[in-house]
C-alpha cells in the first residue's frame, strides 16, 4: 500500500513539473513582439529601401550651403575709333547747312562769282561760289567741289590762287565751290593740317552736305577736284561719301601712310605741306612705328578701302615734281586696277607740281571725265 502511494506521488510530482514547464514557455510565447506577415529580403528591395530613404532625407534636411549667383562677367570696353582711321570718318555725322551769300564779286566769262559760307562742326566755313549763267537745268547745275592744295594759312586768300583752274571748270557749266577750310582766310577754327588731323577732310565733306542741299545745285551729279593735299582730301572724301559721283586728282598726295613714311622727305624750296613735323612724332609715340603697328596704319590709310571705291578716278602726274613723289600716283592706279575699280593715268613728261607745261591738255582730260561721269554726256 505503502509503495502505490510513493508511486502515486511521483508521478503527481512529474506531471506538476511537466505542466509548469509547459506554462512558462506559453507566458513567454505571449510576451514576443508581432512579425510582419511578409520580409522582402532580396537584393532589389534593399537597394529601392536605400534610395527611398536618401530621397526623403534630402526633402526634409535641405541643405544649408547658399547658391551663388555667378557674376556677370563685364563687357570689354571699346577701343576709341583715331580720328584720322577711315571707320571714324565713316561713322561721323555731315549735316546740310545753308550756303549762304557774303559777298557779290565780279562775273567770270560766263559765270557768276561770290564768296559764300556754310557750317562745319559748328565753324564757318568761306568758300569760293561760282554759278553758271542761264536758266537753271530741272534738276539743278552739276557740281564740282574743288579741293585746294596746301597754302600757309595765314597767306591763304579766298579770292587768290587757282584762278584759272577754278575757271576752267566753271565756265564748262558747273558749279564750283572750293572750302577754304578751317583757319583759313576768314574760316574760323584752327588750322591744323590735315594729315595729323580729320579737320579739312570734315570740312569738305560737310561742304558736299551743304551742296546737296542747295537749291541751284543737282544732288546727284557731285564731283570732287583736288591738287596735291586737296589729292588727299579728295581720296578719303570719296571713300567716306559714295555719293561723289567721280574724282580728279593732280599730283595727290595719295601713299599710303608707310608711304608717306618711307617715300615722303622734305626738300628745301617745295611748295607743298612740309612732310615731317608733329604729327609723324606724335603718331610714332602714342602708336609705335609701321613695323611695330601695322594694323593701325593701315586703318588710317585710305589705300587700305580701295576695294570699296565706287567712283572712277582720274589722275595726273608730271615726272619731274619735286614736291610729291609720282610714285604715289602710280602705285595708287595699280592698287585701285587690282581691286576692280575704274582708274585713268596721265603723267606729264618734264612737268612740275603744279602741271604748268601741260596744264590746258590736262584741263581738258578733267572736263571730259567730269562730263563723262557728273555731267552725264
């Protein structure tokens, strides 16, 4: 009886042991946290996860760091246009003024003669004025705009000097008007030469503006005469204003600027401009020498733009001039051929600057171009 109940009690023991084994693993089974039903662990996942988050930082936690505006970077400023360049002349403005009458002076052959002025940069202008006789033609008279050489300022009289050229010209039916320039005779301004400064070149461009706008003259049949810095003169005029229908030049001071360097010295007893003198020194120390700059010479010489010389031009040379150089002449024929435009030489054998041996045969040779070309016969 004894060993029944020992049994008994055993296995009472062990079923109690056994059941608060099985109590305490069920507590803790309550206690675990849920799982999710489903954990995506491949390799796409955990990279989309990856990317997902960064996105969402960078959304949220903006960064701190300032976005610069770069600085607009400055526009170079323009190197100033020389005033002697062609392009400077090419920009400026020549405005019509009134010609008006200060002076009746005494006929020509079959001419009217005045002293007239217009404005040029604010300055007035003298000129020599001759008008045909006879009734005016329905468009007006042509004209030719007469371009006079170098004569000391102070000397320089409106009424002297090229007497019999101007009148050649104007008793062949046109209108003459020769500039005296500035600071010349009763000119205001100062004179200052013209080929270390823009002045007379304005000034007789502004004198074709006040002839286009004259009543008695035909606006579409301007010419321009010139002897030899009025050679000069006449060269730039031409090529600044397309509006010059033809050109004449006697012994033209027309080299290029390295031309008048290397060609162009003084000689003792010449009648023209003196060739050194301030403004090569000036132009040399402010822009170096034609073989240190010679792109600045250039853009001053009228020889550089002669592929854009509309208007024929007629020259005249003697060989025994002694002020300007034939070569000059020659050299500018051969540069306007090889750019394509019209050009007529004539050399004078003997003759001297100012063609005194062969002044009617070179007169005429004028007039006929200038009826050819202005006149329209």
């Amino acid at each position: 009886m004894m060993e029944k109940q020992s049994s008994l009690t055993l296995r009472t023991i062990w079923f109690s042991s056994v059941l608060a084994i099985l109590l305490a693993v069920l507590s803790a089974a309550c206690s675990l946290p849920e799982l999710p039903e489903t954990v995506d662990d491949s390799t796409e996942g955990l990279v989309a996860a990856t990317t997902t988050s960064a996105t969402t930082t960078s959304t949220t936690q903006p960064s701190t760091t300032p976005s610069l505006t770069p600085s607009p970077t400055p526009s170079p400023t323009p190197t100033p246009l020389h005033p002697l360049s062609m392009q400077w002349l090419r920009q400026g403005e020549y405005p019509a003024s009134d010609i008006i009458i200060e002076e009746v002076l005494k006929s020509g052959a079959n001419y009217h003669r005045f002293i007239a002025s217009y404005r040029s940069q604010g300055l007035k202008i003298f000129a020599l004025l001759t008008l045909p006789y006879g009734e005016r033609p329905e468009t007006g008279w042509p004209v030719v705009v007469f371009n006079h050489g170098y004569i000391h300022p102070e000397q320089y009289r409106t009424t002297e000097r090229y007497v019999a050229y101007v009148n050649a010209i104007a008793r062949n039916g046109y209108i003459v008007f020769r500039p005296d320039y500035r600071g010349h005779g009763n000119s205001e301004g100062v004179a200052r030469g013209a080929y270390g400064n823009p002045d007379y070149v304005v000034d007789v461009l502004n004198a074709v503006s006040a002839m286009k706008a004259y009543e008695e003259a035909d606006p579409e049949r301007i010419g321009m005469w010139g002897h030899s810095m009025g050679g000069y003169i006449t060269l730039r005029a031409m090529l600044t204003d397309p509006d010059i229908k033809a050109g004449v030049i006697w012994a033209g001071v027309v080299g290029s600027y390295p031309d008048l360097f290397a060609r162009w010295t003084r000689r003792a007893g010449t009648s023209d401009r003196p060739r050194g003198g301030g403004w090569r020194t000036g132009l040399v120390e402010t822009y170096g020498t034609v073989e240190e700059n010679p792109k600045f010479w250039a853009s001053i010489s009228a020889n550089s733009f002669l592929d854009e010389l509309s208007a024929p031009l007629q020259l005249h040379h003697g060989t025994a001039d002694d002020s300007v150089p034939i070569e000059f002449s020659a050299t500018l024929f051969d540069q306007i051929l090889a750019a394509g435009g019209s050009v007529e030489f004539f050399t004078y054998q003997g003759d001297d600057h100012n063609l005194s041996k062969g002044f009617s045969a070179a007169m005429q040779r004028s007039i006929q171009f200038f009826d050819l070309h202005v006149k329209g016969q």
